[in-house]
C-alpha cells in the first residue's frame, strides 16, 4: 500500500517520486502532436496511409511518445492556425528555409518533375523548344492562381498562351484534390505536366498505362528561382532553442534506411540519397571488403 513516508523530510521527497512510479502514477506519457493534412495523399490522410504519416510513425516511436493528430486542410494560414497557434508541435514536411517555422535535418530532396505518356520523348528541360507547342499543365495554388515555380519559368520563356492552370488545393470534397493535374495527362487533356516530385511519382504510377516522370534539370532556374527543395519537419522557432528540431533530427537519421524505403515505396523523386535501397544494399555488398 502507497500511504506511509518517513518523518524526515529529505526521505520524504526521495521517496516520494518512488512510491508515486510504484503506485502507478509516474508522470505522464509524451505525445508528439502532428498537424497533417487529413486529404492530401501521398503525403497524408486521416487513415494513416500516406508516406509522412508513416514516418512520423518511426519518430514518435524512437522519442517514445504517442502520436496525436490534429488534422487542418493545408491552405493559407495552415501553419498560423496550427503549428504557431500551439495546438500541435510538429508539421511533417515542409520545405527548409521557411521563415515561419523551425526546420529539422531534412527528411528528402526532391524537384518538380515533368509527367508524360509512357510513348513521349522524355522532356527533361524548361528550354526544351517542344514546350512551345504542348499543352503544358502546371499546378496553380489559391483561388487567386498564385503562380508555382514552374509557371514562373514558362512565363519568362514568353509560354503562356498553351499552359493551363490545375489548383493546387482543388475540390476538396473529393480524394486527394492535387492528383487532377497528372489525371489530365492520362486523360490527354494537356501533353506534358510539371508537378512537385512526390507527387507526380505517386500518382504516375498510379494511371493506366503508367506514366513517366522525369525530373526538371537543373534545379534552379536562373539566379533567384528554385526548383528543387529539401523537405524537412518543422517545429515552433521559439522551441527550446533549436533542441526540439535536433531531437527530431536524431530519430530520422538513426531509422534513414527505413524512411529511405518509405519514399522509394511511394516513387518520390529525389536529388539526394538512394532512390531504391535495394539496389543501394546489393552495391554496399560488392563493395563491402
């Protein structure tokens, strides 16, 4: 019985965390609460089955914590009314060197990709000369059509006239709304698209036939104009100084064959590391001495 502590009060308080631990009230589990996006494969949903879903599966388990969601549509304002409102600790992936939040070691690096029929000529380049005549689909965020990236550069090539705008965010009454974009390429609506990586190798093997995927080269355009990003989690910049990001960090690098896996099993794109563990496995083996 949990009730009796000695008189002194020195052996009262060492004795006191002790009985609490044995009458089995220790202190309280950790979570590691995650803001996601409830419709947004292959990234997340609310069933649990996109890839950063099953990698912040890996962190939490290596931080021994219990992982809790609050699920928020990524539109504008996602991280003010989530991550920096307080109601959860952990965005699971957003580009590294966004001012509005902290950014772990990077989980992945990948680049918009160009999406075509499996029978087309692999464009590999935003100065291919073909892209003045194709049906080009580019991804378009808000109701306002902010441009991407990629609609930047076309527009500064004078390719506009022949380039239709998909929305990012779509109809989010349906399933994962950003997939329309590749589905107009299956559906012959335009000839070519330029999507963010994970998501075109998702959804490109995803069709019928499957379609190809080939990332745009080289990552930059021009001086100023980025395309290619490294993903990261993301913490609160008023965390603990940085320690929270670097104990995330921990746990990603320590389980990077795992999440290695995950983003090959889910065909992102990357500019970093290995695209197919398997093969990466059977040349450590040739080259092991």
């Amino acid at each position: 019985m949990c009730s009796a502590f000695p008189s002194r009060r020195r052996d009262r308080a060492a004795l006191a965390g002790l009985a609490l631990l044995l009458c089995g009230h220790g202190a309280q589990a950790r979570e590691l609460r995650v803001c996601a996006d409830p419709n947004n494969l292959p990234f997340s949903n609310q069933a649990g089955e996109g890839f950063e879903n099953r990698i912040a599966e890996i962190v939490a388990k290596d931080l021994g914590a219990t992982l809790a969601y609050t699920w928020w549509a990524q539109r504008r304002g996602f991280l003010r009314n989530t991550l920096n409102a307080g109601i959860c600790d952990v965005v699971p992936g957003l580009p590294v060197g966004s001012e509005l939040a902290r950014p772990t070691a990077p989980v992945y690096r990948s680049a918009y990709a160009f999406v075509q029929r499996g029978d087309a000529a692999p464009i590999t380049s935003l100065d291919d000369p073909r892209l003045k005549n194709l049906k080009i689909g580019v991804q378009m965020v808000g109701d306002d059509g902010y441009n991407t990236p990629p609609a930047h550069a076309l527009s500064r090539r004078g390719i506009v006239a022949n380039v239709r705008g998909y929305g990012l965010y779509g109809d989010y009454s349906q399933p994962h709304p950003p997939s329309r974009i590749v589905e107009a390429v299956a559906k012959g609506e335009v000839d070519v698209a330029i999507v963010w990586g994970p998501l075109a190798g998702y959804f490109a093997k995803r069709q019928e036939p499957p379609l190809q995927v080939t990332t745009v080269s080289p990552p930059f355009d021009g001086a100023r104009l980025p395309l290619a990003f490294d993903i990261a989690f993301a913490v609160r910049r008023d965390e603990d100084g940085g320690a929270f990001a670097r104990e995330i960090g921990g746990a990603l690098r320590r389980h990077r064959a795992e999440i290695d896996a995950i983003l090959t099993d889910y065909a992102v794109p990357r500019l970093d590391g290995p695209q197919d563990p398997q093969a990466q496995n059977a040349q450590a083996k040739e080259t092991t001495p």
